[in-house]
C-alpha cells in the first residue's frame, strides 16, 4: 500500500468512527449493510456498530452468488458468474448510514460492493446508478427522482384486511390511523422526506412517496422505506405485501418511478425543450426492454394489464395514468416523467440507471417524440390503439437481449447475470396459472 492510498485508509476509518459515535448517540448498536439482488431482493449482512470502521475499511465478505439468487432463493448461473466460489466486500455507504426507529438499536447503511482486490464489482447494481448519474453530469445534467411505493397490509394471525374502507376512502385512514401515523413517524425518524400517504385502490392497500432526491439516492430510499413499513406493520399485527401482483385479477403494487432532468438551473422536463423531449423519447424507445428491470419478475405481468393503471401500452401521454410513460407537467420546476410501468420486484438501483441510460440515450440521438397518447389506450378503437407492452417476462427478456443501448450502460458482466436471473424465473413460474405466481411471490419483496 503506497502513502496515499494508506492517507485514504485512514480518512476512512476516522470518517466511520464519527459515523458509529453519531449513530451510538441515537442507540444503534448493530448495522444492517444492505444491497438489492437482481431479483429485487434486498441481502443484507449485520454488524455490530464497533465493527463498523472496519466495514468501512476493508469491506464485509459477501458471496458473489447472489448476483444468480432468485426469488425463491433458488440460484442459476451466467456466462461469468455463479457457483460457490469468491468473495465480494461490501462497503457501507457511510454518508447515507440511518437509525432505524422501527427496528430500534439497528441502522440501515446501503452498501457498494467491491472485489477482494478493491476494484469495483463490475455487477454491483448501486455503482451502476452512480455511474449512469456520473455519465450524465459529464453532459452537464442531474436529475431528481423518486420511487412511490405501494403496498397491501393484512391481519398477522388471520390473512384478512384490517380495514374494509372502500378505495382512497378517509373511512381507511380512520380504521388504521395509529398504524399510519406510527409509520409517518418512523419514516421521517429515518430522515424520509414524506410527502403524502393514502389508501390505494385494492382492499388494504396504501401508497407513500417521498420527496425527490438524487437517483442512488431515491434507490436507497425505496429500500428504506419498504424496511420502514414492513417493521411498523409488524409492530401492530399487520404484514406487509410489495409484490406486484396480490389478488388474481386485482389491481397490484406499483413501485412507479419519477424523475426530472436539469441542466442549468432548467428543468428539461418542463417542454418544449429538445433535449427534455429527447430524454422521454429515448425512455420510451426503450421501455419494452426496460421492463427486464423495472417489472422483472413472472408476476409483473398479471399488474401489467390494462385499465388497472399499471401502464400497460407503448405510449406516453400527458397527465395519463393508463400511459405507460406519464408526463406530468405542474409548474415549471415539479414537470417530471413518471414511469408508471414499474413494479416493486425491481432493483430500484437498475430500474433508475436502465431510465437514465435510455434518456441519454434519446438525447445523444435527438429523438423525437411521437404524438401522446391521451384517454385508456384499451379503449382507443383497433387502428389508434398503440401496441402492448410486453405481456410476459419473456417477451420483456427477448427486448432486453435486443437492447444494445442497456448492455452497454449495464455493461457485460451485469448484463448477463440480469438477464440470467429473467430466464430462470420464467423457466420456475412462466406458465403457471395466476394463483400459483402470487403464491410464489406475494410476501417475498
Ligand atoms: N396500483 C397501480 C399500479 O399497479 C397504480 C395506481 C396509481 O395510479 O397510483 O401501478
Ligand atoms: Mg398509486
């Protein structure tokens, strides 16, 4: 180790221990290092918090396998990854290291993950966020982004709905008030920035979003928020369901993304701006693919249907919520693209760097928009009516493979363990009937 990279060393650790006395002073004693799988899935390793420095230093081991792991926690392999051998380190992302006041004494950190010899691990999905961020600060952009998080909540012991409030009623709030003020207070406990909760559609569903932050940012969030609400439903008999589909038939979970692209102090959201509409048409272009990341599990497919607002068609529309692509327009500075196809059994750190990797590349083409597409595109007659989305994780996977622009920004290694991950979980579950899949998924994200 030459003088500076032990000077780095040491800012590190002298770093870590203000961190651990911080979070010493608000009780935590055990941290838990989290990242998401590509199944969507977050792992985590814990440590007490005296071990933290050295976290933060050398890294905590960490199979590579999980790169394969499935949702059942099953594994496959890909063309550089899998089987039982190596090790990865993690690495705490001490910046971003929170008390978590609903798991009381534990802290969440989102970890980065390295290779033993201190190179990056070319699969590690939250370096991915970061770098596709980095690629567009070198055109001279940042983005501000968030990841709305829906979920269905039932009676512990029983499996039935706490409440039998109709859709967005106060009647739900009302029956659940002290669960959902404790989860108000968790969350902003944790440093969240709520920004509205209510009562979704499906019986026992709520919805939560959270103010707009830098995209690794906005990951880390969805991963925290999704902690926080399961730790405070437990707290009062209640469990806490993030799967995309719940109920066959039923309208799903969501996870939708929004995110707005500035440059200069100017929101390129807020139309007509070129590159504003080239980033959305370069989103567009590449949703069929995208949803490899963003709904990539076999269940995605039974929420991605029509008229359940899960964005079920090609099209992007202006304030539509059966589009696909949502541009939503507000004052200049709150325009945002909202992609509404997205569910919660995505890796939020692939789904909002595989966005930022097809918005750029939209500008670097100066795409254009076609024309948006307004009212439920299922209801347009035939010739008007745009094309479906894919309606199956196979048809999303072929979209993928077919994507040069997703497997140059993922590159190779990720790429393929990505896609990996697709073909094995349809080969378990594509196929088999609705009931089967929820059963397989409903409490697993
Ligand atoms: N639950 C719907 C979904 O699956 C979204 C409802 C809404 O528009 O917020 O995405
Ligand atoms: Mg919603």
């Amino acid at each position: 180790m030459d003088e500076q990279q032990r000077r780095a060393r040491d800012e590190t650790r002298a770093e870590a221990r203000l961190t651990a006395a911080r979070l010493s002073g608000e009780g935590v004693v055990a941290v838990a290092l989290t990242y998401v799988d590509n199944a969507g899935i977050a792992r985590v390793k814990g440590v007490p918090l005296r071990r933290l420095a050295d976290a933060a230093v050398e890294g905590i081991g960490m199979s590579p396998v999980f790169d394969v792991f499935l949702v059942d926690d099953a594994t496959t392999t890909s063309r550089y990854l899998g089987g039982p051998d190596g090790d990865l380190r993690l690495f705490p992302a001490l910046e971003r290291a929170v008390p978590l006041p609903a798991q009381p004494g534990w802290a969440f950190a989102p970890a980065d993950r390295f290779r033993q010899d201190g190179t990056p691990h070319p699969a590690c999905q939250r370096r991915f966020a970061a770098e596709m961020t980095a690629r567009a600060a070198e055109r001279g952009i940042t983005f501000r982004a968030a990841f709305e998080t829906e979920w269905i909540v039932q009676r512990a012991e029983d499996g039935r709905y706490p409440t039998q409030g109709p859709a967005y009623g106060l009647h739900r709030l009302t029956d659940l008030s002290d669960y959902l003020r404790d989860l108000l207070l968790a969350l902003e406990a944790c440093g969240l920035s709520v920004q509205q909760l209510h009562p979704e559609y499906a019986p026992g569903q709520f919805e939560v979003s959270v103010a707009a932050t830098d995209p690794v940012a906005a990951a880390d969030e969805a991963v925290l928020v999704r902690a926080t609400i399961r730790a405070v439903s437990a707290q009062h008999g209640l469990r806490a369901s993030f799967a995309p589909a719940f109920a066959p038939g039923g309208v799903g979970n969501g996870g939708h993304l929004h995110l707005s692209a500035w440059r200069e102090g100017r929101n390129l959201l807020a139309l007509p701006e070129a590159d504003g509409e080239a980033f959305l048409a370069g989103v567009l272009a590449e949703l069929p693919a995208l949803l490899a990341l963003g709904a990539p599990g076999v269940a995605s497919y039974l929420r991605l249907v029509p008229s359940h607002w899960a964005g079920a068609y090609h099209c992007w529309g202006v304030e539509n919520r059966e589009a696909a692509l949502r541009l939503i327009q507000g004052p200049d500075a709150a325009a945002n693209a909202e992609v509404k196809c997205f569910d919660q059994a995505a890796n939020p750190y692939l789904a909002v760097g595989g966005v930022i990797a097809a918005g750029l590349a939209g500008i670097d083409a100066r795409a254009v928009l076609p024309a948006p597409v307004q009212g439920d595109p299922a209801l347009l007659p035939e010739p008007r009516q745009p094309r479906r989305l894919p309606t199956d994780l196979d048809q999303a996977l072929t979209a993928f493979r077919a994507s040069t622009v997703l497997r140059d920004a993922l590159g190779d290694v990720l790429f393929e363990a990505v896609a990996a991950v697709r073909a094995a979980e349809q080969a378990a579950l594509g196929g088999r009937p609705a009931e089967d899949v929820i059963a397989a998924t409903r409490w697993r994200y």
